[in-house]
C-alpha cells in the first residue's frame, strides 16, 4: 500500500547520497521532493507541513552538514520523524483484567465495522478469548443478518434485540457475556452517511452505559483526506482508542493512515486487507514504507 512513497523516498535519499557533502540547499531541495511525495500520497497537508519543518530544522544545523556523512544523518532524522508519526507498533487491544473486555467499534456507513467485528473476533478468538458478538445496528434490517451470517461461519455468538434501543441491547449484551463465560464483548454500532449529533449521541450513550475498554474507529482508506476529518471527530466526541482502517487491500495511498494517526494520536492497531474474515492485520511500523526500512538505506 506504500509502496509508492517508500519508492519515492528511496529516489530522494539516492540522490542525496550521491551528493557527498550537502549544502542547505541540497537538504531544502530535499524536503520539497520529500513533501511532493507525501502529498502525492495524500497525506493531509498540515500533517505535511509539519512533518517537513521539523525534518528540516533538524537537518540543517551545522553539526549535521559538517558531519562525515550528512546525507546517512538527513535520512535517518527523515526516519526518526517519520516513525514518530506512525507512532510504533500498537496493534494491541487492552484486555481487561476483569472479564469480558469491550471493544465497540465506530464509523461511518460502509467503513466496515460490521465486517470487522467479524475479523476481530476470529482474531482474538485465535488468542484464547471468547467473543461474543452483538449486533447494535438496529437501523438497517439486514445489518442484524449480516452479523449473524458472521456469527454461523465463526461457529460463535452474536447477541441481538431486535430494533430495541441500542444502550439497552448493549447492556443486556454484557450481562449475557457475564451468564454465559464469553470474556470479550465486540458491539457492532450503526454508522452514517456523514456525521451528525442523533449518532454521535447515540454512540456516547453506549459507552457511557457499558464503559468499553476499546472505542475502535473504523476507517475506509479508500476515503483519503476525509478520512482525517471523521477520525477528528469521533475522537473529539467519544475519546478513541484506535484506529482500524480497512480497505488498505485496495488502491489506496496509504497516506491517509499517517494523517489520521497525527491528527487523533491514536494508534492504527489494525489493517483490513481485504473482504474475508481472515483479511485483518497488526499494523505495524515494519510494513511502512516496506523497501526503504528493508535495505537499510540510512
Ligand atoms: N476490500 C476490502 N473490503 C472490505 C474491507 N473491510 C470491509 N470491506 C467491505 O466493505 C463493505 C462494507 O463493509 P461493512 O462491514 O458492511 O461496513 P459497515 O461499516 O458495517 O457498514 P454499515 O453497517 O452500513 O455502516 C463490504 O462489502 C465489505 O466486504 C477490507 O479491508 N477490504
Ligand atoms: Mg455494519
């Protein structure tokens, strides 16, 4: 999914690398190859624009162009910053230590909660949990089959009330996690076309009901930029824990997870790749970009 930015990347440290000593200039010359890229990657362009300034007042001090190898230095404070961005590797979910750990997945319409509750489950079930699964989209009818076709083909359950308030099936589901010894709780939550305040409310009425160790917000990668602006929000209005972004299968650019990432501060933990329910990977900063990590360019 990188692929192309770890490329460009690569193209740019050549060069520099090629240059022997480095001049301002070079290193400014640089950054505006290093911004094209990230942009062309669609990264969000304050997340851009930061990132370029902090690499470039780091790279232009005088102990790192009179040093014996300022371009290996440049690229490597490149690196730096850019795992930083990334934030490490934290695909962990937070497993309560008093059963069952909740986990409500949020997003917007078609993101693919629905599909990942699914993933997750398979997932952590591989761990030794027990999921229960609950269906909490009571608007569209089929979202209640959905998560139930799920549940057969995973041989586990899901929990459903009808069209009853969502606060209430959400509840009711804990309490039937606890009577029945599953230890891990995933509620499946509605989504929207965009975002406005009846769902928002809704969601913040679950999680102050049932208190869930993990808000995941589920993210299209496919929706580029908006992608920032949506995660924004729903970290503003619920406080999450991470990010899921699904789609990253496609042709996506990926930038979009770096922006999120910046914009919320909370780690991706999870990469959809794809639409069977084993398509769901840790995020980890080794994927990211892979060629330019792999051959140890700095
Ligand atoms: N290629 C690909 N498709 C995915 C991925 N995750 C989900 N999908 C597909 O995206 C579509 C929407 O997924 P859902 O899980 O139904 O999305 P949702 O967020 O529950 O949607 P609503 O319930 O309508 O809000 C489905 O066709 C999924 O198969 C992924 O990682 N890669
Ligand atoms: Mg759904």
């Amino acid at each position: 999914m990188f692929k192309g930015l770890g490329d460009r990347l690569e193209d740019i440290f050549k060069s520099l690398k090629g240059k022997g000593r480095l001049t301002e200039d070079d290193v400014n010359q640089a950054m505006r190859e290093v911004k094209m890229a990230l942009l062309e990657a669609d990264v969000n362009f304050k997340v851009v624009k930061d990132f370029v300034a902090q690499v470039k007042a780091r790279s232009i001090g005088q102990d790192v162009l009179d040093s014996l190898s300022p371009a290996q230095q440049v690229i490597k404070i490149v690196k730096d910053e850019l795992t930083e961005l990334l934030g490490g590797t934290q695909a962990k979910i937070n497993i309560s230590s008093k059963p069952p750990t909740i986990i409500m997945l949020v997003g917007l319409q078609g993101a693919g909660k629905t599909t990942t509750a699914g993933k997750l489950a398979k997932l952590l079930s591989k761990q030794g949990r027990r999921p229960l699964l609950v269906a909490g989209d009571i608007y569209r009818p089929a979202a209640i089959k959905q998560l139930q076709v799920l549940g057969e083909q995973l041989k586990m359950p899901v929990f459903t009330m009808g069209q009853e308030d969502p606060v209430k099936i959400a509840t009711s589901a804990v309490e039937n996690a606890n009577h029945t010894g599953r230890d891990l709780v995933i509620i499946d939550t509605a989504g929207r076309l965009h975002i406005n305040e009846e769902l928002m409310d809704e969601l913040a009425n679950i999680k102050s009901s049932v208190k869930p160790h993990e808000i995941l917000l589920v993210v299209d990668a496919m929706t580029g930029q908006e992608a920032v602006n949506v995660a924004d929000t729903f970290n503003q209005k619920l406080g999450l824990d991470g990010i899921i972004m699904t789609k990253l299968d496609g042709d996506a650019r990926g930038g979009a997870a770096l922006s999120v990432r910046k914009v919320t501060g909370c780690p991706i933990k999870f990469a959809g790749m794809g639409e069977k329910l084993d398509a769901l990977e840790p995020f980890t900063l080794t994927e990211w970009p892979i060629e330019f990590w792999a051959w140890g360019m700095y």
